[in-house]
C-alpha cells in the first residue's frame, strides 16, 4: 500500500544545531507540503513543492528550508534550530494540489 | 486575506448524542475550496471532504453529515450519534488558490466522546 513516512518521529536537538526530517511519499504525488501544528495556531505552511527541482515558500518559511531531488522525498532542514521550532511537523503529499492531502504521522521536534 | 474560525475549542459528549462541529471563513475570492480533517490521538491528520464554492449541496456519508451555507460563509460538520471512535480534533481548512499555496487551516475543535 501506498504511504507517506517521516523520520524521525521524535527529535530533541539544541539550539543553533542543523537539523532535518525526512519525508518519504511512495504514493508518487507531485505535490509535497510542510507544516508545522502549534496549539492555538493549528496547521501552518512551512514549504510546499510541485515537483522535482520545484520549491516555494509558505507562511511561515524564515528559518527552514526544503529541496526536491525527486518525487518521493522532501526533506525540511533547520538550518539553525531555535527554541522557537519547537513544534510538531507534518508532511503531506496529494495528487492535485485542490484535492486532499495524505499527511504523514509527524516529527515532535523539541529545540532546547 | 483569508480566514477560517473554530470558536468551538472543545466540545465534550456523551455515546449516541448529535454534534454539530462549526466553521466560518472568510474570504473575498468567489473560487476556493474547504476541507475537513480529523486528527485521531494517534496524531496523523485524515481527509474527510473537500467542497468548492460552487457546490452548495450538503453531504451525507453514514453518520457525517456536512451543511454549506455560502450566505453565512459556514461549513459546518455533525456527527449523528456519536461514538467513542470519533474522539479527535477537527480542523477545517481553506484553500483559494486551488494550488494549496495559502491553505489556511481553522485552530482545531477536540471533541471527545464519553460512554
């Protein structure tokens, strides 16, 4: 069966360190998305790719950054973690980008 | 700008009761598209419907029902007689791009469900 997988599941990482998740989609969807879920704020874009080599910003972007080298995988980095990071982190991937979303099951990522 | 409101934090029930979840967005755009996500405590996010502007019928699928109102700009989601199993959070989402560039998602209303 198809899936989307993000590693790792949990992360504690200090502040200014690079880190990065993975996000592994086997559903061979051309869109791919990040978010991040803070209470209070639900879920907010991070970045957001239409296809290999493609790239964009979302709402909140400062401080992350994501590359497509192909289909499957979307990786977000941090480039230097603040505590201000710490949140849960979604990856989602979907067929058109106006139909739904299969999101992965989230990277708790704690920045102490 | 867009915007989409949950006022509704958390709503608690008890087995086999009605519950009506409400979302109200706001945009200026006449072409864009709402969603429905469940958030079970295993945490993963799951699609349950997506609706264009276009399309004001509302929609039954077994015990979800979902009512449109684009006077009131309103999509609200109720669960007839509910189930432990329907314990999650419920987001509503807006997109008005159809390229899910600005999908704008509502803060979320937990409902828990009690024997």
């Amino acid at each position: 069966d198809a899936e989307i997988t993000q590693s790792p599941r949990h992360k504690i990482t200090e502040t200014g360190r690079q880190v990065t998740l993975a996000c592994h989609q086997t559903w061979n969807h051309n869109n791919m998305f990040w978010y991040r879920q803070d209470l209070g704020h639900g879920l907010r874009l991070i970045h957001y790719s239409y296809g290999v080599q493609d790239t964009n910003k979302g709402e909140v972007s400062d401080g992350y950054s994501v590359s497509r080298s192909n289909t499957e995988d979307l990786p977000l980095t941090l480039e230097s973690a603040a505590s201000s990071q710490t949140s849960v982190y979604f990856c989602a991937s979907s067929e058109n980008p106006i139909y739904e979303q299969y999101f992965g099951p989230g990277t708790r990522l704690t920045v102490t | 700008a867009q915007k989409v409101t949950q006022a509704q934090t958390e709503i608690s029930v008890v087995e086999k009761e009605d519950v009506t979840l409400d979302c109200v967005y706001e945009t200026r755009d006449t072409t864009y598209y709402l969603f429905w996500y469940k958030q079970p405590p295993s945490g993963e996010l799951v699609f349950l419907i997506r609706r264009n502007s276009f399309d004001e019928q509302n929609e039954i699928s077994g015990r979800y029902s979902w009512n449109f109102q684009k006077s009131t700009s309103s999509f609200n989601f109720t669960i007839t007689a509910s189930q432990v199993v329907d314990s999650a959070v419920y987001f509503c989402a807006l997109d008005t791009t159809g390229t899910a560039s600005k999908l704008t998602f509502g803060t979320g209303t937990r409902l828990q469900v009690t024997l």
